[in-house]
C-alpha cells in the first residue's frame, strides 16, 4: 500500500543479524558472543550503583571510560574516544574520515555492514578482492582512494594480518585516513595501538563485546591521534551528544581495568579454538588459522548449508552467509569446551 | 595545520551543550533535569542485574521496554520504537521520514538541534516565527513541506498547544510526517498519543530523561501507526542495531511502570513552576505560563545576560542562549523548593 507521505520515507533495505534464540538450551555460536561473562569487577560496577546518579545526564566525553582505556593502553586520554558498542563507533568514524569523491576501499569479504554505513552516507566504495585463501594483500589498497577500512582480523574470514602489513597500509595511505577494525584483535597477539603514535591517519576501533563480554552492555572506543578524535566528538554531538549511558560508562572502565581476568578469558578461548580447528580439520573441514574468537569452515565434501541446517535441528547454532565466494563457509563462535565437544560430536554423527 | 589528509575530514561546528559543573554545591538549574531520583523500581532494577547476562547481546528491539511503554498507554508494541535518548530517537525520525526536496518546517524558537540534524542529513528546512509573546500558530504550517516537527510544549518557551491545535496540523499535513516532540509533556496535561490511531502521519517521541529522572540512563521512544514504525526499526538497523543496552532497557521499563511514583514526581515539580513562576512575576519578571519543567524569563529592568552572571556567581546555574529574539530571556530549570527559594532570594538581592 502507497501512502500520501511515501515519497518523504527513506528507502533503505534493513540489516539482518544473526539469530536471537530464546530457549536456554540451544548453543549459541552464531554472534561471535563470549561463552565467559565479564570480569566480576563489572558486577560489582553494577550492582554498586546508585540510581539516584541518573537523574543528572551522563558525562558527555564518558570521561571514566576513556580513562580507564587510556591507563590500560598507556597513552593520553585526548587519543581516546567512546561510544555505543563498535558499530556506533564505525559508523561515527565513516561519516567523520570518509568524505570524498573517490571511493573507500575495503575487502570484497569482510563486515557486512561497512556497504549499509557507505549506502546510508553516500560513501563510493570499491571492494578489493582477497585472493583464494581469503588472504588480504596490503599492496591492492597502494593506490589513490577516500579511504580504506580493513579489520584485523578480518571477518569472517578470521585472518589476521601482522603489525609490519598493517604499517606499510597506514604508510602508503597518508593522504587518507586508515580504519582498522580491531573487533576481534584481542584473540590475536597484534593490535596496532602503538603505531598512532607514529601515524596521524590511522584510527583503530575496539569493542568490549567480544573479548571482555560485554556485548549486552553496548561498550566500544576508537583510538587515533587526538587531531582525529576530535572530529568524532564534533560527529557525535551533532548526532546525540550522550550516546553512552553512566552504567555503560562504569561497567567499561571496570571491565578494562580487571587485565587478570581478561587475559585468563583471553587464553581460555584460544586455547579452545585452537584445539577445536585440529578436530575440524581431522574431519575433514578447510579451517583457516584463526586470529579471533570463531572459525571459519567449509568442508571438502558436505555443503555448508546442509551442515548449518543439520546443526540446527540438533539445537546448535551457527552462522551461514548466503553469499558470493563464502557460501560454502560456516562461521562458528568458540563457546566453552563443553558446548564444542557437543558440536564435535553432532559433526561426527552428521558425516558418519 | 592542515594535514594531507584534510579534505577527506567532514566540515561541521559541534553543538554546545548546557555546562555540567561538577561541584555538588552548585544549584543546577541549566539542563531541565529532574531535581528528584528515579523510581525506586529503577534501582532494584539495576541492583539486581545479572552482569552474566552481558556477554549476550541485548534484545535488538529493547522488547521489555517497548512492551512497558505500550502497556502504559494502552496501545500495541507494534506502535513503539526505542532508542538511546531523544535525540538519538529524532536522529533516526529526520532521517527516515524528512527526504524531500520541500523543506521541513519548524518553529524559529525551538530546540537548537533540529538546525543540527539538518545540517547533519541535508535536509533543506524552513523556520516558521513564533510570535510576539512566543505562541506557535498551526495555521503557518498549512503549506506544502517535506514534513513538520514541533516540539509541545515548545522549548525553551515553555509554551504548549491543546489536543485540538495538533490535531489541525497533522490533518493538513496528510502527505507528511508530522513530529510532535513531548519531551516535556508529562510536565503539561496533554499529550498526542490517543491520535496516533487517528493518523497515520503523526510521530510522537519522548524522553524518559525529564520527567522519568532517567537523563543518564538514555532513554528515549517514539510512538507512531506500526508502518512508520517499520521505517524507524530499518533506520535503527541500518546504523547500530542495538543502540540500548540490557541495563537501560530494564531500567526504563521499570521506570515507566511505576505510575504512582511519576505521578508524584510530576506533581510536585509542577506545583513548585506555578509557585516560583509568581514569584517571579512578583519580582518584575515576563514569564509565560510553563507546561514544561523550566520557565522562560525575562526581566523588565536588567539584562538576562547580567542576571545569568550574577547567579553565576552566586553558584545558580541557570541557562541564557545569545540568540536573535530570546537574548533577553532565561531559562530555568525547576528544582526542589529549596532550590528554588535559594534562585528567588538570590535574585531578590540582585534586583534590591
């Protein structure tokens, strides 16, 4: 039905996110969730709040958080920025960083909400394709652009890149600004935080969704040279000038500032994951070397979507994209040793 | 400096908010906030919170808050979108209802981000002059537009419309969306949303940060026909699907299900506006007759500018905004009666 105020809609086509299962039974390894909850400093954060505080509005620079952050990073205060989880972040950076008539350039398979953000912003872009391993060659990005996002490691793909590719990127793209997404970095042992020190073009996002489990709290940050955060403050108080709430807040400052319990999480998880990419492999699926909290599979003889379909019924759920080049790929989360062990053994009954 | 990577940065001027002075001797007056805490539902709410749910991400569509908002007012869920505060609300309602190449219409006196936003979205607009003594008349928004918005009661007027005025506008304005922004219309005794059944081009946002006590939390809805509603979810997904974490949800549905306390909330602070409204009146003061949690005054004899300095000093923070019309005016929160007959003994001394 047309209404007489149609043509004042916007016409965009929504996002679909990976499925939201309400029973307690099924396992979960479909938003790259953590199995773990957060440090038990977060409770504490919490619980210890006076709701009295909320009648005053939050501090509009979320100025515990940066702190905290800062402190952990051991850089200054004014190179931090926060923000509603990763996507607010990203989306506040693509509007601030990428304001040209040449195109941004990003990988053909990564995020998938990089084109959305490029199509609500009228942002050109190119993709630049991965090679048939899904490896990113920091080479295609040498050329002229308005901009370039990569995240490391990249996603789905899992494949991290190393501190040295990542400063011959920011290197040959002085005239543009760099944005690498760190979502998944923590599961790696590269982050290229120190490199802003270095380089005034390059922005690095975080989000504590992932590896500090935070991801029902909406915590992210970016971190750039303060000449850079300065242009995502100006974005962010022309939009909603108090995206973070003093919950999130305090919730962030504790969860980063807990570094015992975040590196036993850490570790937990990639030890899981790299026994559970032996076991994949043994059974006959490709698995790339993964930098992140989840894998990244195809197998040599049973379509992705059969499996997917398959693991479904058996209540565990994982992520299927019906998309060019990675719809024979599933993308499974690492959840606790015993929520894989369950997966490995419907995976062992399905292939016989 | 100009850097090399200059022209790829956004040109915009950031908006300035009220001052947040940290000093808890400070009598605030300068940001509409409420001079009360929160339900003490809200409380129990957060201090129960299980940080172990974190690790999840939160309901995309904030359902538990949606479902207390639609039950409050009697109406179906499918009526009410959520969001991170007011603005990130209105945010998404320009953006999904305002692209047209007519412009959208609103008052010269008015909130100062509606300018922002349009800026923000290119979204060509048209201001429509209150007059003399600040009163919006509807009939000035009969001509063809790319939509409407209009704040009732108006800010920092104070000035509010009846049911009958709104519902002129939004009839002529069938090939538009309409927005009636209520941040403050608790504070008066109308409110649009029995006409959304009505018309299927009125949208009606609302804060929780006033008259809920929850400016910290982020809290924030808009209440519209489910088919406009649709297109504020698309907007919301297609930017950060999950702009409210689990802790605000909770705390705004806990909130807004305890009538009895924001009944007495809303009377007392409106009881402590007529009171100190003439007193002010007493003292030489213009001062339109308030629906909101503030008054807008000006003084017959002195200045605002050197009123607002001398409260200043007096450690009274109220709000004066260096603008063509209202230059001479203040506005002022209303906060306890303590508070207030602190305002009115300092300005008592002031005047002589």
């Amino acid at each position: 039905m047309t209404r007489p105020f149609q043509d004042k809609l916007i016409n965009i086509e929504p996002y679909t996110a990976g499925e939201q299962p309400k029973s307690a039974d099924i396992i979960k390894l479909n938003a790259n969730e953590n199995p773990y909850p957060p440090s038990p400093e977060v409770q504490k954060a919490i619980s210890g709040f006076d709701a009295g505080a909320l009648r005053l509005y939050p501090p509009m620079d979320a100025a515990p958080l940066r702190k905290a952050i800062a402190e952990y990073y051991g850089i200054g205060q004014d190179s931090v920025f926060a923000g509603n989880g990763s996507d607010d972040v990203l989306a506040a950076a693509f509007r601030a960083f990428f304001n040209s008539d040449k195109p941004l350039l990003y990988p053909d398979i990564t995020y998938s909400f990089y084109p959305v953000w490029c199509e609500l912003l009228k942002i050109p872009y190119e993709t630049v394709p991965v090679d048939e391993g899904f490896n990113v060659h920091v080479e295609d990005f040498f050329r002229e652009n308005g901009g370039v996002v990569l995240p490391n490691p990249n996603a789905p793909t899992t494949i991290g890149l190393g501190l040295d590719a990542i400063e011959e990127l920011v290197k040959h793209n002085r005239n543009s600004i760099v944005i690498i997404d760190e979502a998944y970095a923590d599961f790696s042992e590269v982050s290229c935080v120190p490199l802003i020190k270095k380089y005034d073009n390059l922005v690095i996002t975080q989000t504590f969704s992932k590896s500090r489990s935070l991801a029902g709290m909406r915590v992210a940050c970016a971190i750039a040279d303060p000449y850079l955060i300065g242009y995502l403050d100006a974005v962010k108080d022309s939009y909603n000038s108090y995206p973070m709430d003093a919950v999130s807040i305090l919730a962030g400052a504790a969860a980063i500032s807990d570094r015992e319990y975040f590196e036993q999480v850490r570790k937990k998880i990639i030890a899981t994951r790299e026994r559970v990419t032996v076991q994949l492999r043994e059974l006959g699926f490709t698995v790339p070397d993964s930098s992140a909290n989840f894998l990244f599979a195809s197998h040599c003889e049973r379509p992705a979507e059969e499996i997917f379909s398959y693991l479904r019924e058996q209540g565990i759920y994982v992520r299927f994209f019906r998309k060019p080049r990675i719809d024979n790929y599933l993308r499974i989360t690492i959840g606790t040793d015993q929520q894989m062990d369950k997966l490995i053994s419907a995976l062992r009954s399905f292939l016989g």
